[in-house]
C-alpha cells in the first residue's frame, strides 16, 4: 500500500504498510483549512511489539552482516527516491503540517541530502587500534545496538527521518520511527520509499499514535537497545525515564530560546531579514530559532521598530500559495498557546510591536494562523524571553556592553543554539567561547550542514545530530584483547 492524502495511516513493517480493520484511530486535520482529511490509527502494544520484533529479526537476518558499501549504495538510493517523489512528499506535508511550499520543498531536500551523505560515509567507518605490547593485539569496534526507536516532532518530519535514520542504518542498526500523530503520512512515505530503494524489509518501521502512550511503548520495549528522540523538555525527561526500564541510552533534542546577539558593528542590513527569518521560519515553530535578540543600546529603538515594520510586512498566506511567505501552525491548540504567552509577556511588561493577534483574513479564518509578532522592553524573567513559544514571536532586549550580552545571553535553562552578528572578530570569539549552546552561528542562521554536528546543552539536551558524530551515538564500543602467547605463569598451577 502506497501512503496518499487519501490513504488511512496504520503502521509500517517488514510486510509494509498495515492498516487494521479495528483499533482507535484518531482525526489528521489541515491547520490551514481545519478541515479533517484523514484518519490514523493508534498502534496497540501487539502491534509495536510485532514491528519491533519484525526490526529485530531484519537485523540478525539480514542487516547487521550487510557490507557498508551496501548499506551505503542503499541509502543513496533511498536518498535518489525521495528526490524523485518530491512533489508527492510536499503534497503530504503541505496538507499535514502547513509550511509554506518553500519551506517543505527545502525540507525534502536536506533529507535527500543527508541521506547521500551518509550513504558516502557508510564504508569509511573505521575501528582502533590501541597501544601495541609484545605478544597482544588490542582493538576496538563501535557495533550497531540492534533495533533503536526514532521519535519525532512534526516540524520537520522528512529531515527528522533522514538525520535518524541514516546514521542509525549506517551503524548497523534498524530503526523504528513513531511518526508524529499531528502529521504522520510523510514519514510513512519516507519509509515506503526506503523499502522501495532495496532497504531489505523491516529495517525501517513505523507506528503512530499520542506520545504518552505509542512513545512509551517504543521507550520502554526490551528489544530496542537506543532512543533518539525530539520534543519539548517534558516529554525528554518522560523518555528518560522509560528509557531507564531498560538501561537504555537516549539522544534528546528537546527545543531552545535560543540568543542572537547583534553588536554595535553589525551589518543589519544582513542581520535583520535574517534575525527575523529565523524566528518565522515555519510560522516560528523551529527549536533553533533565534527568539531573543539582544541590540546594543545604542541602537535598539531604531532597530526594534525597524524589525516590528518587517515583520507586519511578512505576507501570511494559504502554504500551497507561492506569495505566502509564512504560513499556519500546526493547530487551534498550538495557537491558543502561543496567544496565551503573547498575552502573559504584555502583562508582565513587555511592549507589543507588532502582531500579537491570530492572522484571520479571508481564507485564513478557518486555519491556524498567527500574525508575526514582536515585543520590546523584554526582561530576562518575562515569559517571552524564559518559555519557548514554537511560534512567530521574537523579542528584542537591549544590553550596554558584551559582557552583559553575554551573561544575559546565557541567562536560560536552554543551550542549543546562537548567533552572533557582527564584525569584531575578538569580541565574536570571546563570545563563541562563553557562550552556552551546541552550535554558534555567526553571520548566519539555521546554517546546518550534514558534516556539522548539532546538539544542545542544559535543558536542550543531549547528544549530537549529524556528521560522524550521530554515528556515534547509534553505536556502542567493544574492546577486543588478544593474548598471542602460550608460555605464561598460569593461576592455581
């Protein structure tokens, strides 16, 4: 079965994609149009169990003796399908989760791309050599756990997919996705075109279904030996510990309010439309966006305004229309939310801009939309500047001097990424050493890159995404000591 609009969502398995004749399924709807188009259904525990075991036998049948050459020649196929089926993938995720097309269509393309790097990385994986002594051989080999789970939010489905999925396979592993309930079709289609690429069946699965209870089912199962997972705080320190059940370790992306810090010198005719970009980007719902934007005080009332007038410039649009240039949230609910902290940032002292209203004109009114929204005058305690909205607000903080950038910058329980804006190399690199965050930008935003490395610290996480380094965390390392003599001093001889 092939996963269309039309198609209901069930799971996905060595016998490809299964939709039972009964269980629970819930409502897909368009955030742009509210409208229900669909229906998934909530995987049982028989019916985890039976794609986990499905994984498990992939891999001791198949897939752990597979050479990389050939995992790596099947995931650049993998990687070549996707391309090839864009138009279909962007008609999901256009329907599901209502970025704009550019958005979607740059979302396809950085699967594609991540997985073709990690095709060309599959068969360049070496182990180690440790210190030579007379008459020992010392290695290490860094092996697949077996079965590992990937748990993925709904802002970036395709990416999600590819930056598991393919160092996870790479390594070894096979991978059991629970695909986002809000908007899970494209990862399904993501797998079916796995499946169609040659991947031998079961190597990729999938089930869907609400995170407390289909997410925990994966946590928790016995049989899977590793858990990436990307989401809110709350939902990491839930995977924690049901990860815990069985000792299992976790890569945790879990969101960030992230700094971005202009100084005096900053060229802001690049940084503003970029600044700016990065907090509206997928209607503000991107871990990464750069939400608190600290200007020098000698500058920040012209640039708050400056800001506040491009954003109310941002066309708001239907995510199929070419000339939108933001388009919905993923729900009333996710809305209501960011409404809700626009409104408690005012009341605790913050100045509204621009925005701070939903976006119901015309054939928005039925959809999820919200104005770009900029406050000033925001302190460090404010709710705007202290909860990530996953929406489009930005707020703009003024600081006399770098060190206080810097403390104020740091001055959250967030550390996954910020930028810098500027041209006074020392200062850039003093503020690259001090800052706290798994990636610093600077002079750029959202520049992530498959070679790089991404990840948080504090309450963003842990654990790195991309690059060799995610390799890394779907491995686990065995150490190999060979003794070649045969004449030794023996025990209790």
């Amino acid at each position: 079965m092939t996963t269309t609009l039309s198609t209901p969502v069930g799971y996905l398995g060595a016998a490809g994609h299964v939709v039972p004749g009964d269980g629970q399924y819930f409502d897909i709807e368009n955030p742009a149009t509210g409208v229900t188009i669909g229906q998934a259904h909530e995987a049982r525990p028989s019916e985890v169990d039976s794609v986990v075991g499905q994984a498990e036998q992939a891999f001791n049948g198949t897939w752990r003796d597979t050479a990389p050459d050939v995992r790596g020649a099947l995931l650049r196929s993998w990687a070549e399908r996707i391309t090839a089926h864009r138009e279909e993938l962007a008609a999901l995720e256009l329907a599901e989760v209502g970025h704009v097309r550019a958005e979607v269509l740059g979302d396809i393309d950085t699967a594609a791309r991540v997985l073709t790097y990690y095709g060309g990385l599959a068969d360049k994986l070496e182990g180690t050599t440790f210190s030579q002594y007379p008459h020992r051989v010392a290695y290490g080999m860094d092996e697949p756990f077996g079965v590992v789970a990937g748990i993925n939010a709904y802002n970036a489905n395709m990416v999600f997919v590819a930056v598991k999925g393919g160092p996870a396979l790479i390594a070894g592993n096979c991978i059991v996705f629970k695909a986002a309930e809000l908007a899970p079709r494209s990862t399904f289609r993501m797998a079916e075109l796995a499946l169609e690429a040659g991947i031998p069946p079961g190597v990729v699965g999938v089930v869907t279904g609400r995170g407390e209870t289909v997410g925990s089912l994966l946590s928790e199962h016995p049989a899977v030996g590793m858990v990436s997972f990307t989401g809110s705080p709350g939902a990491g320190r839930a995977v924690i510990g049901q990860s815990a059940r069985n000792i299992a370790p976790v890569v945790l992306e879990l969101g960030g309010k992230s700094p971005a810090i202009l100084l005096p010198d900053a060229d802001l005719d690049l940084a503003l439309p970029s600044v700016l970009h990065s907090n509206f980007v997928k209607s503000g719902q991107s871990c990464i966006a750069g939400s608190r934007i600290l200007v020098h005080e000698s500058r920040y009332a012209d640039v708050a305004q400056e800001l506040a007038k491009r954003a109310a410039a941002v066309r708001v649009g239907l995510p199929a229309d070419e000339r939108s240039e933001m388009g919905t949230l993923i729900s009333r609910r996710q809305r209501e939310h960011v409404h809700g902290l626009v409104g408690r940032a005012v009341a605790g002292g913050a100045t509204l801009l621009t925005g701070g209203a939903p976006a119901q004109d015309g054939p928005l009114a039925a959809g999820s939309f919200y104005q770009p929204t900029v406050l000033a005058d925001v302190a460090d305690d404010n709710p705007a500047a202290t909860t990530e909205a996953f929406g489009p607000m930005a707020s703009v903080l003024s600081y006399s001097d770098i060190d206080e950038a810097l403390a104020r910058a740091n001055a959250t329980s967030f550390g996954l990424s910020s930028q810098i804006w500027g041209n006074d190399a020392r200062t850039i690199h003093y503020l690259a050493q001090h800052l706290v965050a798994g990636t610093v930008w600077v002079n750029a935003h959202r520049a992530l890159h498959p070679t790089v490395p991404s990840g948080g610290m504090k309450r963003s996480g842990f654990g790195r995404e991309f690059g060799i380094a995610a390799v890394r965390e779907f491995t686990r390392h065995k150490s190999v000591v060979w003794d070649l003599t045969t004449d030794r001093a023996l025990p209790y001889t």
